[in-house]
C-alpha cells in the first residue's frame, strides 16, 4: 500500500546532517502517516554506507553522480508513489508534530498545491531562517523576499506571523507538493540545476489553478548553507542565472521583456558594485549568469493556462529600492502596509 505521504530528504555529502537529524526525523514523525525516503545525489563522503548499515530498513535510492537539486528530485520521485510528496533537506530539525498541521491543509484545501512550515534558524530559534521564514513573496522585478526576511533582514518571531495565508512560494528546504500536481507540471525544471527551482515551480502551480499556502502551526529549525554557502560565487551566479530564468518563463507576454530589461540594468549595477567593493569574483558571476540566461531562455518552456491573480502575493513596487537605497530597512509587516 502506498504512503500517503511521502518525506524525501535528497542528499549530497551531509552524511553529518544526517548522523544529527535523520534519528530525530524518524522520532518526531507518524509512522502509519508517512514514509521517509533518502535519495543520494552521488555523495563521497560515506553517506550511503552508514545509511546502509545504521538504517538498512530505509528506503534508499542511490545515484552515480550529483543531479542537482532539480535531477536528484526529479529522477527520485519518478520512482515513489505517495498521495503528497514532501522535500525535505538534510540539514532540518523538525518539531515535534511538526507533519499534522501540514497534512491537514493539503488535506481541507484542495485548491492548495504546494505548502510549507514556518522556518526558524537552529542557531538561533527565535529568530526566522533565511531561506524561507513564514512564506515567500518576490517584488515586480523577480528579487523573492519572505514573510520574516527582508533580503538581509532577519526578524524574531513574536508570533506576528502565525496566522496560515496564501504566499507566492514555498521554500525547498520543507516543501509539501501535491504528487499529482508535481508530475503534472513535469516536476522541478532540470535546466536550474539548483537554487529558484522552487520558486519557479510554485509560480508554475499558480498559472495551474493552484495556490500556495504557509502553515505556520507546523515548525522545523534549519541550519542553512549546508551545500553551497552564502558567499560562494557559484551561488551566487546560479540565482541570478535562474532569476532571470524564471522570469523569462513565468511574466505574462507584456511584461516580460520592460521587466527583464530593468532587471538587467539593475544586475549590471549590482555587478559595478561587487567590482569596487573587490569582489572580482562575484562581479564575474553575475555576467556569467547573463551570458548563460542569453543562451538558455530560448529552450524554456512558458506555462500554459490562464494567468493568475498574483496581485495579493507580489510586491508591486522594488523591494530592493525600498530597502537598500531609500534607507529605510523595513519589516514584512511595514511592507505590507505601505
């Protein structure tokens, strides 16, 4: 019989993730609810070999090489049959009753394709983790912000956020999809490798009907960095590369080029920024995501269906304006009252 929910933590030498936070998973989650899969995107570091030995029960799929987190996702989930798939990465501590609340809404809201729990940082529970916090939003020209994180800004959680609404994306560090709608929409696209992938499938489920929701009674602690770090340059190149990807695919016919025209303009400040700040290499990588977007929107398939409402999940000015050049750093709650 198949799960009803399937948890898939898809790895890439985090055999030290695991050690940690594998046991607790285990512990914290409803066995006759869920099944928890291990997909290994080709890891060195002796990953499958304690899997093997400390969880030789767990279903574990095994690739040769590193697929991404696109192909590793992709290919793992073409091979598990579950009602809702949920991915999750190595590097989570979940709470206790942390499935419950999200099952629930997939469960009561069948217009809700994608949700996702709140997320605070593991060094620090007070306070919302980067990736994600309490529910994603991206501004009129493509730069994703969250409810909690204001690009550099973290807030504390007070509570303020506790109230389950509809966002315009779900972070990928904890991301429950509909399994139907997930191969509906051929699953997370290949050519992003890693990093906006899931942003540009959420904006995908809202050109499908679908909306996206942020279940904040559900609550995991995430370390972050653990693949790539905030500083790394090909971090760095894959989201501007996959920003402007993403972009190209999603925006109605009208608006994708004079938005993308000034979003470029704004990348090339941003470039002559990281120069005179002596980030050589940052400045390269911006103008290698540009010169590879060049080449790569023209096999980018565009969503079929009619284009959604957004209104009420993008921001419709800058963010970026707002935040950096105004001077004024504000809050998701200030934001959203201005």
């Amino acid at each position: 019989m198949k799960p009803k929910v399937a948890i898939v933590i898809l790895n890439w030498n985090g055999k030290h993730f695991l050690e940690q936070f594998l046991p607790l998973l285990l512990e914290r989650t409803p066995e006759p609810c869920a099944q928890i899969f291990v997909a290994d995107n080709g890891s060195t570091d002796g990953s499958v070999p304690w899997l093997t030995e400390n969880f030789p029960d767990l279903p574990l799929i095994v690739f040769q090489s590193n697929l991404g987190y696109t192909g590793g996702y992709n290919q793992a989930l073409k091979q598990i049959d579950a009602t809702y798939y949920i991915l999750l990465n190595s590097d989570v501590e979940v709470t206790p009753g942390w499935l419950t609340p999200l099952v629930r809404e997939m469960d009561l809201s069948p217009e809700c394709g994608v949700c996702m729990p709140k997320i605070l940082s593991r060094a620090n529970p007070q306070t919302f983790e980067y990736a994600g916090a309490c529910g994603g939003f991206i501004d009129r020209l493509g730069f994703p912000f969250c409810r909690g994180r204001i690009l550099t800004l973290l807030e504390k959680d007070n509570g303020q956020y506790d109230q389950p609404i509809n966002v315009f994306w779900a972070s990928g560090t904890c991301m429950v999809v509909r399994a139907n709608l997930f191969h509906e929409l051929g699953g997370l696209d290949n050519y992003f490798f890693a990093h906006m992938e899931e942003i540009d499938f959420c904006w995908r489920a809202h050109w499908a009907g679908y909306s996206v929701r942020v279940v904040p009674d559900s609550k995991i602690l995430h370390v972050g960095g653990g693949t790539l770090p905030n500083d790394s340059p090909r971090k760095l190149y894959l989201n501007y590369r996959n920003n402007l990807l993403m972009m190209y695919k999603n925006l109605g016919r009208w608006e994708r080029f004079p938005v993308l025209f000034i979003r470029i303009l704004a990348d090339h400040l941003s470039a002559i920024a990281y120069f005179f700040q002596g980030k050589y290499k940052f400045t390269q990588s911006v103008y290698k995501a540009h010169l590879h977007f060049w080449t790569m929107c023209p096999h980018m398939s565009r969503p079929g269906g009619k284009k959604p409402d957004l209104s009420s999940v993008m921001f419709k000015g800058s963010i970026v304006w707002r935040f950096f050049v105004s001077g004024k750093k504000i809050t998701f709650q200030e934001l959203r009252m201005q």
